[in-house]
C-alpha cells in the first residue's frame, strides 16, 4: 500500500501540471458511451501512457485517457477507456484511474457500462439504473493488506450505490424519454459473452443486466467513503425463446444510439449536485 500511496502521488504531480483544478466528481465511460464527453467543457486531456503508473486500457471502445473540464459548472474528471479483468489486468490496476480520481480529490463517482439483460421486461437502448450489485469476478482490488487511510479493513457494502444521486437519475432519465429501470447488476469476467445457461444463471441469482466491469470500481470507490451512481445501458436482452448473438460492434453501436440523452441524464444530476 505505501507503494501505491507514491504511486498516485506522483500521478497526481503530472496531472496538476496541466490541470490544477480539483474535480468533484470523477466519471467512468463505459463501451460506447465515449461520445458523454461532447457534453464536456473540456479543460484538457490527458493521454494514460503519459501519467506516471497508470495502466493502459486494450478493449474496444475504450481509449485510455483522463479528461478534465466542467459539466453543468461541476468539475469534473472523465475516465475515457476503463480497465476489465479480461485484458490481464489485475484488480489494483483495473481500480487505479478511480483511485487516482480519488486522490485527485472527487467526492462522487458515476460509472457507466454496457450490459446484456437477463430481465424480460428490458430492451436495448433501456437505461438501468442501479440499486445493487453482486460480484461474480472472483476477487476484489481490497485484498491483500489494507492501508486504514484509503479506507477500513471490512467497508460496510449495504448501499453500494447513493439513494439520492440515483432517484435524481431516474428522475432525469424519464424526463429524456428513456425507458428506465431500477435493477441489479452481476459482474462476470469474460470476455466472452454469456452462454444461454450462464444467463439463466444470472436471473436465477436475482440479477438484471450483466457485464464485465464496474463492481471494482465501485469497490474502490466505496472503501474511500466515495458516493456512486451506477447506469447501465441494455445492449442485448437474453430470451429463453429467441436467445440473439452479440459482438463488440453490436454492444457499441446499440449504446452509442442513446449515449447522448445519458450524457444529458449525467448533466442533470450535476446540475442537482451543483445546488445540493
């Protein structure tokens, strides 16, 4: 831990090089949804390979960068390309963008992603906003010893996802004309997508949606005493009577065909954070 204290210092020294404004609020871009960042008043960006210890994001869609600027005059600091298990990452890389965001100085945290929906009632394009979640990646970025400064031994996980930022979220979200949800979402590791007995599987275990990200981050970020709003938009939905193939390209081009209204449901809930 004292290595990866140094390690986010001297991340945070390069950023403040070219951006010295604390962001308040820290935003995870899931696959497609990149586009969220024409909503920013952007400040700068900044390339990972550039940032002292940062690792570097592989997957489709995620291009692996820091943006700093404002949404609706909140400060703000964009992930633009996360990390997944998938790519070889282990869990303290995969939560070390969220970690430095912290360290950068955000007290909320909104992560996005895209999911496939286990639940019949969804359809692609519906905008899910998360009450819960269940880890199935088989690990967490807070094993091994803990440092009491980042946060306790054993975090207390019965909220994982903020009330209010979420109820403003809904809120938003039927303002725009989004169909919208309240569910739970399961992580798995890929990355290959679900077999039709593994989504039946998650809707077994009281799942809605599934993916492969997200839960570490949201970890993290709840170990530092961070609040989190999670979305998730449906790209697929799993039928037991007309189970559809998915891809890469599929997951992207469904979720970019609605990431403008999130962007503006993630305006909303600033705004609410700019006058709370």
């Amino acid at each position: 831990m004292a290595d990866l204290q140094t390690h986010l210092d001297e991340s945070v020294q390069y950023i403040r090089r070219f951006h010295t404004e604390v962001p308040a609020v820290g935003i995870v871009l899931g696959s497609g949804l990149a586009s969220l960042s024409q909503h920013l008043d952007l400040a700068v960006a900044i390339e990972g390979s550039a940032i002292p210890h940062y690792p570097q994001a592989t997957a489709p869609g995620h291009r692996g960068r820091m943006l700093f600027g404002k949404l609706a005059g909140v400060p703000v600091c964009l992930i633009d390309g996360r990390l997944h298990r998938y790519e070889g990452h282990n869990f303290d890389a995969i939560v070390y963008p969220v970690r430095l965001m912290i360290a950068s100085g955000i007290r909320t945290l909104i992560v996005s992603n895209a999911a496939g929906a286990v639940n019949q009632k969804y359809r692609c394009g519906d905008l899910v906003v998360l009450d819960d979640h269940i880890n199935m990646m088989w690990g967490s970025p807070l094993r091994g010893p803990n440092d009491d400064q980042m946060g306790p031994r054993f975090p207390d996980m019965s909220r994982p996802y903020d009330p209010e930022l979420s109820f403003r979220a809904t809120k938003a979200a039927k303002a725009e004309g989004l169909r919208v949800h309240r569910g739970v979402y399961l992580a798995l590791s890929g990355p290959t997508y679900e077999t039709p007995a593994e989504y039946r599987m998650v809707r077994m275990l009281g799942a809605d949606v599934v993916g492969m990200s997200t839960i570490p981050e949201v970890i993290a970020a709840r170990h530092a005493g961070i609040r989190v709003l999670g979305l998730s938009v449906v790209s697929n939905v799993a039928r037991d009577d007309d189970l559809e193939g998915t891809s890469s390209d599929h997951v992207i081009a469904t979720v970019s065909s609605v990431a403008l209204a999130v962007g503006r449901v993630v305006t909303s809930v600033l705004a609410g954070e700019r006058s709370s």
